[in-house]
C-alpha cells in the first residue's frame, strides 16, 4: 500500500517541502492501485492511507469543506507552499485513489450491528473465518476520513457507515457511559468488558471531538462530552487515569499505558486546561 509514502504526503507539504510533495504526490499517483488480493487492517489502512491521500489532495487544491476559521486558515497557509507545482490531473488522482480505496473497506462495515470487521480484502471483501472480535478504536475511529470523503465525493455510503457503527457503539454503553475494549461485530455484545482511555479505545475519543470541530454535528459533540466526562468520574485517579470495569465501574487495570499519552492534548483542544495534569 505504498504506507511511508502515503502516510508522509501531508507533512511534506506541512514543512514546506513543494518540490518533495510534488515528487511523492506523481510518484503516489503513477504506481499506487488498489486492486490487490490482500488483507489489511480496516483501521489502520483508514487512518494513515486514506487519510494521507484525503490531506493530500485538499492541500494540494487548497479545497476545504469546514465553516472553521482556524481550520480554512491551516489549509490556506500549508497549500500557499505547494500550490502549482502539482499538475491538476496528479491533484483529481489523489482523490480518485481516496474513492476507489474508501469503497474497498465499506464491506467490513456489512454486518448485523453495523460495526466494521477489523480486516477486509482489498478485491474481495472480508476474508473467511475473520475473527468478529474488534475493539472500540477500531470500530469507532472513521468519521473524519469517511466523512470528509463523502463531502469530497457526493457519496454519503461512507460517513453514513461511520456514523452508524459510532451509534452502534453509544448504544452499548453501560449505565456509567462507559465503553468496554472489545465487541463482537455480528452479535453487538461486549468481550472485553474494562474501560479506559488508552489501548483499544484511545482515538474513539479524539475522533468524536476533532470531527465536531471539523464538521459541526452536535451528535457527535454530545457524544464526546458524556464519554469525557465518564471517563473522569471513573477512571481519573489523581494525574493518572485506570481502566475499570464497564459494568461495576471497578478497577481492573491500574497501570498507566503510553497510548494514553494524547490525552492531555485532547483536553487542551476541548478547552478544559484546569483538567490537563
């Protein structure tokens, strides 16, 4: 899937490099396909390589799809350094690439619950015999590639799978607004049953805020803000925070794990400074 190259596009652009991204977005378009009898990771192959072809591509239009100043500010100030050295029929390519991979991974959303398997084949769909245990990350972190692909596109298949596998989520929340760690896609119940803010769970939460900010849906504000505020009744222990059971809101991990390192950062984006440790 040609990942380092894809997943660097944007910060090429970001850092000013125009003669780099202009090398890595014709080098990207000339031999990068989709069409590969492989099997990924649904979460992973959404976050780094659509994500790095959707960046991509607006940086290199200058299009943006946001009502937020800061936000149309960022993509005027990073596309300002690369702007016509990208030939217009590299720049509609990248896009062309972010739909034909976009509707590769939609299969893995098809199932009774609407949560996404965690693999998929890029030709044919979910492999036979794919485990249907996912985790939370891992079902709920879409929303900003496939929604910014279905502002993109005019396709809405993909925020709407998005949206319905975050709801399927929200849905299966316990009493306490607590989220386990895994779930089973086919049957909707929960296999790993603590909850945290690190391994398993982490972007969930930054995903429900950061697409709020990006696309304005009070849904998924509301949505972070009970999640967010669960998490520091039952989790926060002083500076640290723990995983405790879903269901008891007793603790069963006390360790601190270094996925939880964005959180401080999370809560810095959501304006609540008196929180961050």
């Amino acid at each position: 899937l040609a990942l380092t190259l894809v997943d660097s596009l944007d910060t090429l652009a970001v850092v000013g490099n125009a003669s780099e991204f202009k090398s890595a977005v014709e080098l990207t378009c000339s031999t990068l396909s989709f069409d590969a009898d492989v099997n990924v990771s649904v979460f992973e192959t959404n976050i780094r390589v659509l994500g790095g072809l959707i960046s991509a591509h607006l940086i290199a239009t200058g299009h943006t799809y946001t009502g937020n100043p800061e936000m149309v500010l960022f993509h005027r100030r990073t596309h300002d350094r690369v702007p016509s050295q990208v030939p217009d029929h590299t720049k509609s390519c990248l896009l062309t690439l972010a739909e034909d991979l976009g509707r590769r991974l939609l299969p893995a959303f098809d199932t009774p619950t609407q949560l996404p398997y965690g693999t998929v084949n890029l030709r044919t769909g979910v492999p036979v015999g794919e485990t249907p245990v996912t985790c939370v990350a891992g079902a709920g972190t879409f929303l900003l590639e496939f929604g910014a692909l279905s502002r993109l596109t005019g396709d809405a298949r993909f925020e709407s799978a998005a949206r319905a596998a975050n709801e399927a989520l929200w849905s299966r929340r316990s009493k306490y607004q607590l989220l386990g760690a895994h779930i089973n896609v086919v049957t909707g119940a929960w296999t790993h049953e603590d909850a945290g803010i690190g391994s398993f769970v982490d972007s969930w939460y930054e995903y429900l805020l950061k697409a709020y900010i990006l696309f304005g849906d009070e849904r998924d504000l509301l949505m972070f803000t009970e999640a967010y505020t669960a998490a520091l009744r039952y989790l926060k222990r002083g500076p640290w925070y723990v995983e405790v059971n879903m269901l008891s809101k007793q603790t069963s991990w006390s360790l601190f794990g270094s996925l939880q390192g964005f959180w401080p950062a999370l809560q810095t984006l959501f304006g609540d400074r008196e929180q961050v440790c």
